[in-house]
C-alpha cells in the first residue's frame, strides 16, 4: 500500500458495532467521491468462509476493494465497472483507492477509532495506540471525560462528520 493513501482502523470487541460504523464509513466516503478499500481481521479463529458476512457486508456498502483474514488465509473480492489485462495486472503493484478502512487489528499502529459497549470495554483503550476518537453505547458508564473525542453512538452525525475529516486529512 502506498504511504500517501489514509488508513483508519476501527477496533472494538465482539459485538461492539465495528461492522455497521465500517458500512456507515463506506458509505459515506463513496458518496463524497472516495475510493475505499476494506480489509477486515476474522477474529474468531479458523479460516474465513468463502463468503464472510462482514466483507459481503462491506461490499454492499460500496467498498471497491475488500478482504477478511484469518489463520493465514486471505479472501478478497475487488469490483469495478470491467476488467481488461492492464486492469488485472495493476492489482499485483497496488489497488486505486483513497482510503483503507480497516475492521480489527488492534495490534497495529494507524489511527484508530475505538468502540466502547461496556465498562469492561474500556481496558481497550489502555491496549490500543494512535487513538483519534471513542464512540460509545449508552451501556458503556461514561463517568468522566476520556482524553479522546467522545462520540455516543446516537450521535451518528457529529461523529460521521468528524471522521470523515479525518479521512479527507483535515484533522
């Protein structure tokens, strides 16, 4: 992947909603004219299904390029209007896209957005680096201000366009 292209992660433990913020940030960046590809960790365990709901999730939502990984196997699926050799031959040297949202990974170092449904949720935050922002759900105890822009998760507008800045490197 080129250095130039934004990257963003989105991390959160089971359950959390990483799949549907990634829809609603697929979307949204492909209304604005943004090309996004999509790469999501199977964190369960195994090889992802031939058809994993999440990436098939993903690609309904817009991404041009998506792939979900698991146990050392890669599936992708990449779209675009037709297919000629220069087109095939171009996917081996890089994807054309503008942004890479990626779903899990906590491990790694992007930016992250991190997702909090619980009390317990929050020793993520302490595990997790290059956070940019926290969205929570209102089981998470918010008692105190985070050192993060805090988002609830009802507040789709206010977040969706604060992360669409970060994409666009406004922030």
């Amino acid at each position: 992947m080129e250095q130039h292209r934004k990257i963003l992660q989105v991390v959160g433990y089971q359950n959390s909603g990483k799949t549907t913020l990634m829809e609603r940030l697929i979307r949204e960046a492909t209304a604005r004219g943004l090309k996004v590809g999509t790469i999501k960790h199977h964190g369960h365990g195994g090889i992802p299904m031939s058809e994993s709901k999440d990436s098939f999730r993903h690609e309904q939502a817009g991404a041009q390029v998506t792939a979900v990984e698991g146990d050392g196997t890669l599936r992708m699926s990449i779209h675009q209007n037709n297919w000629n050799l220069d087109d095939i031959l171009a996917i081996y040297a890089s994807f054309k896209t503008d942004i890479i949202l990626i779903e899990g990974y906590k491990e790694e170092h992007f930016s992250k957005v991190v997702l909090l449904r619980t009390l317990e949720d929050q020793a993520l935050l302490e595990k997790v680096s290059n956070i940019i922002c926290v969205i929570y759900w209102p089981s998470y105890p918010l008692t105190k201000p985070l050192e993060y822009p805090t988002f609830s998760i009802h507040d789709t507008a206010q977040y969706m366009e604060f992360l669409m800045a970060e994409m666009r490197g406004k922030i």
